[in-house]
C-alpha cells in the first residue's frame, strides 16, 4: 500500500518541543517535506502549563492547522524517583489544555507522542496496543506515564463528543544524534556511552552500572521515529493510540557490552542490584503503523549506536559546556 496526496505545503505546524531531541529531527523532518511553516514554541515565550499562555500561542498563530505535541517533562530513572510530583504536573498540564484549547480553536488536527512508559509493568511481548489497559506501569515511571497516557482518554472523548480528530503516538525508547547527555536526566544509552567514556580516560579498571543488566528494551533511531511521527500526522486519523519501534529487543547487560565496545572501554562492567532495573522488558508490535501509514523503521541499532557514539564524540567539548557534571 502507497500513501500520498498529503499536501504540507498548505500546512502550518506547531511543534510543542521542537527544539529538543526529538523536536529537532521532526521540524528538520517537516521542512524537508517542504511544509508550509512550522512553528516552535520556546519554553521562555510560552509555559505551556498555564492557561493563558497556550491562549496566548493559539491567539499569535491563528492560522495553524495541525499541533504536534511534543514538550515533556522527562528523564532516566533516577530523575523519574526524585521528581514523580513534577513530571505528573507539567505533563498532564501542558497536554490538557494544548488538547482542549486546540478543539475550542477549531484546529483541525492534533498529535500527541506519547511514551512507552504508559504501558503496564507486565505487558506481554511484543506490547500490544490493546494492552495499555492490561494493568499499572512500572512505578518509577508510573507518574510520567499515566499523565502522557491521559492524552488518549482525553482524544478518544472528544473525538467522541465533538468528533475532533487528535490522534496518539507511541514511540518505544529513543536514541541518535542530539540525545541528552546531562547526567541528572539522561537516559539509558547516553547515559553508559558518558560513563565509558569518562572511565576509559580515567583509566578505570571498573565501571558500576544500575540494576542486574537483565531488562530488555527496544531503541528507536531518533531520524525513524520523526519520519513515523510525520506519516502519522499526514494519513493517521483514527482515535486507537499506535506504536512505533523498530523490531530489535537487546538487553541492558548486552547494550552495555555493545557500547563498551564503541567507546573502547575494556574494564570489568559491575551492577548495582540494590538499584532499580525498570520495567522488565519493553519491545513493541508497530504492525499497525506500517499498516494504516507504511511506517518501518530503517535503521538498525548497531548502525545508530555506532553514529551515536562517532556524535557524541564531535559534540563532547559543546555538550559538557552546556552542563554540570558530576
């Protein structure tokens, strides 16, 4: 099956987020595509946790047809501990009334990128996405991930009510060039890569990481995972939330000794039982997707942890400038 006919010239695009990780490669995305204009809304012109600042966006660009949210409040697993408050807040916030005020505005389409954190804890593998409902996510993740998830309840009611089309999208974990590298709020890959790194030069003989290695997780190469987004939002109209993965499942213990490997650490590896391993195993069915908009994603994670690492080794002088490391 073939999609076109999508016209994004005759577009104008908020891109909540677009200038983070994600954002960045979708708005790049967009233009390629040759999208009319596209707009990102920065974090010091508009909190989009208050009411009348999405008001007020809305009110600057009237003339927008389609708002893909993006903008979260995230992090690994030590920041999801530390700030569960927090991340409930500003995310529940930022898509309620980005969702509610984009409908009262007539807006005719709305996008929102959920997490594969609004997944039960036990969801059998491949998840599903008649599986969200299956039971509770994985504590640590649990406030992040219900208030994402909300955006589906939320979308499914008003497409029912008012038959407004905003549609869900569920991207499994994510990685490439651009990720995050702070170490209060990184994740999982980028996290190890800085850690290696720093022990390799040191000269360690040992590294420690969290847990016991044996949690599996499915990475999505940041450049598929915005190409997914924008098929989505020029041919997915339906109210069923729908996931995009790539298909590969790697365990933390193998992803370790893989980006060891890439970065030329040679000491032993160690876990940290007495710290949390997460969910125990995350990797989606994106049949779906390929199916009502021909998304597959094209890149495979040893090519994308390669460019990832070669990345983060162009940018480290910018990147530790930017941050505090600890």
């Amino acid at each position: 099956m073939t999609f076109s006919g999508f016209d994004w010239s005759q577009q104008q695009v908020i891109v909540t987020g677009g200038s983070g990780f994600l954002g960045s490669h979708l708005v790049h995305y967009l233009r390629q595509q040759g999208t009319g204009e596209v707009i990102i809304p920065r974090r010091s012109q508009y909190d989009l946790r208050q009411e009348h600042q999405v008001l007020r966006l809305y009110d600057d660009f009237p003339n927008t047809t389609m708002v893909i949210h993006l903008a979260a409040t995230v992090g690994g697993i030590g920041f999801n501990r530390e700030y569960p408050g927090t991340l409930f807040y500003d995310n529940i916030m930022m898509g309620t009334l980005l969702l509610e005020y984009a409908r009262q505005r007539a807006i005719p389409k709305f996008v929102s990128v959920g997490t594969i954190c609004e997944y039960p804890k036990f969801t059998p593998v491949p998840f599903k996405e008649a599986d969200l409902w299956l039971g509770y996510p994985e504590e640590t993740n649990a406030p992040y991930g219900l208030a994402k998830k909300m955006m589906i309840v939320q979308g499914q009611a008003y497409r029912q009510q008012y038959g407004y089309n905003a549609i869900h999208v569920l991207p499994t974990n994510l990685y490439g060039p651009g990720d995050n590298f702070n170490p209060k709020s990184a994740h999982v890959i980028p996290d190890m890569i800085r850690k290696m790194t720093q022990a390799l030069e040191r000269g360690d003989s040992e590294m420690v990481l969290f847990g016991d290695g044996t949690p599996t997780r499915e990475f999505l190469y940041v450049k598929d995972a915005a190409e997914g987004i924008g098929l989505a939002a020029a041919y997915y109209n339906e109210s069923d939330p729908v996931n995009l993965g790539c298909g590969e499942e790697i365990s933390i213990r193998d992803l370790a000794e893989m980006v060891a490997d890439r970065v030329g650490f040679r000491g032993t590896i160690r876990w940290d039982t007495s710290k949390p391993n997460g969910q125990p195993r995350r990797q989606v069915d994106a049949a779906l997707a390929e199916r009502k908009f021909g998304f597959r994603a094209r890149t495979s994670f040893a090519d994308g942890l390669s460019e990832l690492v070669n990345w983060y080794r162009e940018h480290r002088h910018d990147i530790e400038a930017s941050v505090v490391f600890s």
